[in-house]
C-alpha cells in the first residue's frame, strides 16, 4: 500500500547494522516516496510494483558486493519501463579512490544501462554487525595489521575498521533525492 507517495516511488532496503536504513529513511522523508525493507519486499508478487514509476533499491557495501544487488538485478527485465537507481551505502569515504573504481566494477555491465547507481558513506557499527561479518571484519583487520609495506589505502583502511564509526550525512543522500524528484539532468 503506498502511504502518501506524492511520486510514484519505492525506495526498498537492505540494511545490517541500521545505515542504509537511516539513507531510505532520510530518502522518503525528503521525497514522500514509499519505503520498504527488503524482506517485505521480496515477498511481493509482480503486480504490486505496476503502480510505482520509480524503484531505488539500497544495499549495504562488504567485501565489494552490494547485499541482494542480485534481487534486484533479477528484476531488471521486468522493470524495463520503470526509471530506476541503486544507492549502496559503505564504510569507505565518499571520496575514496577505491569507491569509484568499486562503482564502475559494479554497475558497468549492459544490465545496468539506464539504471541511476549512487555511493553514500556510513559507517561500522560492531555492536549491531551479525557475528560472521564481525568475524570477517576482525581478521580483515589481523591481515591488514601484519602486512609489511603497506600502501596509504591499507593504513587507512586498517585503523578506520578497528572500531565504530559513523560517517553518514544527509549530503550524501542529496543526489538520490534529487533523482527521485526528476531533477537528474
């Protein structure tokens, strides 16, 4: 059901730890679009999209990989007619040269020909990380750490994932929602 969507637009997320939640949150506050957590999302059937002009799906960003980017994916053929966007959210810096080499290598397939596709940093947050990705994180952390000759990326990345941060900002939702409201060009 939409509630007060003045736009035609759903923006559905996958968030772990509360980031890209807080992106979709701030998204549809700005925009009136629907909001929907993906796995409210994913247990609809086909017909509940026809009435939306506009999809933005967002995920959380680990190990180079948008979480359920392939859900998403899957439906692009049945999506042919809508505009649609991808905002991932990361711990890396907006800036990061590792950011836009990260986005080129996502979305630079014919698939995603047509589809808007954003960056907005996040952040870590441990305490509400599920245990394996905590896991990961820390021996992530345990090989940075014991590597000799480092480069200046990995020193970085090494001391910003050895705690909590959080780095998210309305800015960085501002491009989201200035496609949302059709002002893209």
């Amino acid at each position: 059901m939409k509630t007060g969507s003045k736009n035609n637009t759903l923006i559905i997320f996958h968030s772990q730890t509360g980031f890209t939640a807080r992106y979709a949150q701030w998204m549809a506050e700005a925009t009136g679009a629907e909001c929907m957590d993906f796995k409210e999302a994913k247990k609809k059937k086909t017909a509940f999209f026809d009435d939306y002009e506009k999809i933005v799906f967002g995920g959380w960003v680990m190990g180079g990989n948008v979480s359920k980017l392939k859900w998403f994916e899957e439906h692009l053929a049945e999506w042919k007619n809508k505009k649609l966007a991808v905002f991932a959210v990361g711990a890396s810096p907006a800036d990061s040269e590792t950011v836009a080499e990260f986005l080129n290598r996502t979305f630079g397939g014919a698939q995603w020909n047509g589809v808007a596709h954003f960056y907005c940093q996040g952040g870590l947050n441990y305490d509400r990380m599920s245990a394996p990705n905590r896991m990961l994180m820390k021996m992530l952390k345990k090989s940075l750490d014991g590597k000799q000759d480092k480069t200046p990326q990995e020193i970085e990345m090494a001391q910003m994932i050895g705690k909590s941060y959080d780095i998210a900002d309305r800015k960085y939702a501002r491009p989201v929602i200035t496609w949302i409201e059709g002002n893209d060009s």
